[in-house]
C-alpha cells in the first residue's frame, strides 16, 4: 500500500479520490471537491489517500491541522473512508496511522475526529484503534 497527499490541481482528486470519498460525502460532485479544496486549502485542507499495489484508491483522508485553546495543536480529520471493496484489508487503520504519525511530527497533541452517531461499525474500528469518545458535537443549520 502508498500512502500520497494529493494536490487541489491534481487530477486524481476527482478520478480517484472522489468515487471513494461519495462513499461518505455522497453529495459531492467534482466540481464541489474542486471548490471546496481551493477553499480549504488556504486554511490548511489535505487529502492523503492510500492506493493498493494495483494502483487503485483504497481510503482517503481529509484532515487539517488547527489551533485551539482546548487542545493547543490538533490534527483534525474531516474525513476518513475506506472504499466498500478494501474495507477489513487495513487500508483505514494504515490512514490513521500515518495521521498519527503525522501529527506527531507537526507537533499536535491530540488527533481528533467526528462522526455521525448512525455510523456503529466506524465506531467499532475507532474503538479498536483505541481512540477515545470524548465529546459531544452539537450542530445548528444556519439556512
């Protein structure tokens, strides 16, 4: 398995990465990745995506690195999904792990991640990987 950051202008974000990432984000479409990333971007955004021996997009990673009074440096990930064919292969616990690493090296104390309470087996693997629930998040539409 490769583990590469993906670029806004690279063209695998939306051949590659995008099919993965609707497994999650099923609202996406290119033109909304594109945009969202160029957004981002500035604000710290990344993808980083694992692809198989074959050469295929196994998971993909959206994280950032933020500044907070609660945890003073945090890598958070904003997404993390593995493709429905390479799910129980370690392509997410492989993801994690390089965040890990990677916030370690970037100087975060905490990694931290959100999902939604219908999501039981991302849970399960969460737990697994021994990370914590910590919080509650609350959310307010603003239409």
């Amino acid at each position: 398995m490769e583990i590469i950051d993906v670029a806004p202008d690279d063209p695998r974000l939306a051949a590659d990465l995008l099919p993965v990432l609707r497994e999650l984000r099923p609202h996406l479409t290119a033109d909304l990745l594109r945009d969202v990333y160029a957004e981002g971007h500035p604000q710290g955004l990344r993808f980083t995506a694992a692809y198989t021996g074959e050469g295929r997009c196994a998971g993909v990673a959206g994280w950032r690195i933020l500044a907070l009074t609660s945890a003073v440096r945090k890598l958070y990930v904003d997404d993390l999904v593995t493709a429905g064919g390479a799910r129980s292969a370690g392509v997410g616990a492989a993801l994690l792990a390089h965040l890990e690493a990677r916030g370690r090296a970037l100087g975060c104390r905490v990694l931290d991640l959100d999902s939604g309470t219908q999501r039981t087996a991302a849970h399960r693997f969460y737990l697994r990987e021994r990370m914590d629930i910590t919080a509650f998040h609350f959310t307010k539409p603003l239409d």
